[in-house]
C-alpha cells in the first residue's frame, strides 16, 4: 500500500483528503499533521512509513513550503504534492524548485485529486524499473508522450479495447446518467476493481467527471458522468 501523510490545519479539509485517498485502491492515509513541527515529528523522529506528502502553504502563522528545504537537506525520499489556495507564480515556481511532484488549487475536483495521485504512481513505477534509460524512455517519462491524442489512444497496460469498448458503449447508452463503480460494474458484469481502473482512465482522458456522494453510513462514494465537451472522445471507444 501507498502510505499518504495530510498537512493541513484545516481539520474537515485534512478529514475530507483523508476519505478522497480512502476511495484510491493501493493507497492510504498514514497520518494527519496540522503544524509544521507535528509534521516534522512524524517525518523525521518516527517509524511512519511515508511514500507521499500533501502539503498546504497556508498553514496557521506558518508557511508549508519551508518544510521543503528541510526534507530536500534531510534527504527525504517521500514524494510531495502540494494542495493549497495559493495561485500565485512565486509561490508555484518556489515549489517547483524544491521538486513538488503536482500542485492542486483549492478547491479542485475530486478526478483532479485522484488524477494527480495515480499519474504519480504510474510514474514512480515506471521509475522504478529502470537503472538506465534510453534517451526515448526518459522522454516517455518526462514529457509523456509525443501528443495528447496518441496519450488517449494508448491504453495502460492491463486495459484492453474489447472491454473498454463495452464500458464506453454502455455509458454512452446511459450517457444522462450518473453512475457508480458498483453499477457500472454490475451492468457490463466484470469485477468492480476492473471496472475502476476503466473509469481513471476515462477521467484521467477528461471523458467523464466524478463528485463525491455520502450515505448514511458516511462512507463516500465516486460517482461519473459524461463531460459533454468530450463526448466525441467516447464515441470513438465504443466502435
């Protein structure tokens, strides 16, 4: 499992992170940190496992982006995506230079957040596999391909046309619709951790949008549907 640690002071914001990683399969919150220096306790005085830190800016009287530097010096190998308000250029450019791996402005969608934790899975894997690259890989890794339309024609592994075509026909048939892993799962009968793995695809291509809904229970739970903007994109799926 991917191990998430939250930096924010925001107590629901940092409880609502908490749920969006929850609904990611392969990740999970290790802990929540509302100051720098509970943060710093955690990172460098403990045991805690942590692959990946969410970082807000605006934290109460101090800023998120000096624990940067501090891991950068320490030798860290926790991977960081900042999650914050602040739009401003300096503030991005100074978290780029300290090697950030994505920047979310509050307040984003929930297929933004998902989008931004497994591209940086897919590439730390990718990563992963290699001691040396060809000057091809290391632009496949870096730039991600020669063009956003090859991109979308190119499944991931473990993804084929025939049951990506079945998927999109279906939601096209549906396509005023919003759905749920589970529903769609059940309609094109296949298993629901398969199903899921279409539908990040599909908004990671932009084709269909999420929002979070919560039940009795509380737990929450994706729902999809078509942007219409990109509904010629799905067209071509289901052929």
């Amino acid at each position: 499992m991917i191990s998430v640690f939250i930096i924010d002071d925001d107590a629901m914001v940092a409880d609502l992170n908490r749920r969006y990683v929850s609904l990611i399969p392969g990740f999970q919150c290790c802990g929540i940190a509302s100051t720098l220096e509970k943060a710093k306790e955690v990172i460098f005085h403990s045991d805690t496992h942590i692959d990946l830190i969410l970082l807000d800016i605006y934290l109460q009287k101090e800023n998120g982006l000096d624990l940067l530097p501090l891991l950068h010096a320490a030798g860290c190998k926790s991977d960081v995506i900042v999650i914050s308000s602040a739009a401003d250029a300096i503030t991005i450019k100074d978290s780029l230079h300290y090697g950030v791996v994505d920047y979310l402005i509050k307040p984003f969608q929930a297929s933004r957040f998902e989008e931004a934790l497994t591209n940086w899975l897919q590439k730390k894997k990718d990563m992963d596999k290699h001691q040396y690259y060809e000057q091809s890989e290391l632009d496949q890794l870096i730039h991600g391909g020669a063009s956003h339309e090859q991109d979308h024609r190119r499944l991931p592994k473990g993804l084929t046309p025939q049951t990506l075509c079945t998927i999109c026909q279906w939601i096209d048939a549906h396509q005023d619709a919003e759905f749920s892993t589970d529903e769609l799962a059940n309609a094109v009968n296949i298993s629901r951790v398969s199903c899921r793995k279409y539908l990040i695809w599909l908004v990671n291509c932009h084709i269909l949008s999420t929002s979070i809904h919560y039940g009795v229970t509380g737990r929450p739970v994706y729902r999809y549907r078509i942007q219409p903007e990109h509904y010629s994109l799905l067209k071509q799926y289901c052929q």
